[in-house]
C-alpha cells in the first residue's frame, strides 16, 4: 500500500544544530523538498520540515527542526532538545571555526535531549574542496572518539544528504526492534504511527484468539 503524509509506522523527531552559516537550512530544504535554497538569510528561532522515507521496509516520517546557530537564540532552541530522536550535527568543512564549536552543541545535545538521542556528524559544503579547512580524516577521529555516525555531504548538489538522514533513521529503527527504545516512552522522540498501531492491534487480536483457542482446547481434554 502507498504510504501518504498520514500513514506511517514512525514518527521520528530530528533536530538540525550547529553554528551559524553552516548551511543547515540548505541541508533541510534540499532533503525536503530536493531544492537548493539560494536564500543565505540566517534562522530565527527555529525552522520546520518533515518527509516520509522508507528504512528497512518501515515507513518513517521525519519531523525535523532546524535550530538558529546564533548565541542570541541558543536559549530558545534549546527548549526544542528536548525528546529529538536523532541529530545531526554540522560543521562546514571549509570553516575550522564551525568544527572547533562542534563540542559545545554536542554536549547541549547530550545533555538536553533524549538519552538514547542517536547523533550524525556531517560536514556540509563538500563542493567547497578547494576551500577545505577540516580534513576528513580529523573530523572522522572527532566522530569516532564522541561515538558519532560521520558523513560529508553538500547540501549545493544534493550529494549525500539524504543519507545522512537515513543513516541516522536505520539506528534509530534497529534499536526500537531490539527493544533497545521503546516508541512509547515519553521523550523517546519518537511515536507509533498508524500502521504500527494497526499492526500492534492486530498481533493484540490474534494473541487474544489463541489463548481462547487454547481455552477451549484445555476445557475439552478436562
């Protein structure tokens, strides 16, 4: 069946953190809506998108906030940490100052939002390699030593980005199946969607039969 924007298994909450003029706003339009956003105007506050994607044969619908990386506005994003799923944390390969800030927002976002929050390091504006501040090769020890996912993308040509958010949601998933986080507890950021409660009805239906089968199949050798 075709999934349509209110049909889902998952509902993922994302934030999108990092400082200023990293190009998280890019980042998002490009995954939402496949567009380049020529407007470098910086966030105010917070902005909003959400997608449905599929991961692992699971329909999710990411809810995803992009945070303002202004210090004016840090105390208002940071009342949206709270109960995200998963983050991805940005830095501008051509910036060795947006890299050298990284610690602050990820100790914000440890520290602030769900405790099984799963975190991706992406390093945007891979188009800008002759500019490169930030070697790959550093900023995959940074993601290894803080136990973060890394990928470089560019949200300019579109090249990896939505894997980044994938990447992020395949985790999030195989940890729910688990049983490693559980969808109904309050600040997961995640929620049952229609179809997984369709699903948890039905498998509640067919467990209800079997113990009447049983039952009766008990009452008859007695």
């Amino acid at each position: 069946m075709a999934a349509n924007s209110d049909s889902y298994d998952y509902l993922f909450k994302f934030l999108i953190i990092g400082r200023t003029s990293v190009g998280k706003s890019c980042i998002l339009h490009r995954f939402v809506e496949n567009k380049f956003k020529e407007d470098t105007t910086h966030t105010i506050g917070v902005e909003f998108g959400s997608k449905l994607v599929n991961v692992n044969n699971k329909s999710i619908k990411l809810q995803i906030w992009d945070t303002a990386g202004q210090e004016r506005f840090r105390s208002v994003t940071r009342s949206y940490y709270r109960g995200a799923a998963g983050a991805l944390l940005v830095y501008d390969i051509a910036s060795r100052d947006s890299f050298n800030s990284l610690q602050n927002w990820l100790s914000d976002a440890r520290n602030l939002a769900s405790p099984n929050i799963v975190i991706i390091l992406v390093g945007n504006k891979k188009d800008l390699e002759s500019h490169r501040e930030v070697s790959y090769q550093e900023a995959s020890q940074f993601a290894k030593d803080n136990d973060l996912i890394f990928v470089e993308c560019s949200a300019l040509s579109g090249e990896l980005v939505e894997e980044a958010f994938l990447k992020c949601s395949r985790i999030i998933l195989t940890s729910i199946e688990n049983g490693q986080i559980n969808p109904e507890r309050i600040g997961s950021g995640i929620q049952n969607g229609d179809l997984s409660l369709r699903n948890l009805q039905r498998n509640s239906n067919e467990k209800h039969k079997s113990n009447n089968s049983n039952c009766i199949n008990a009452s008859c050798i007695i």
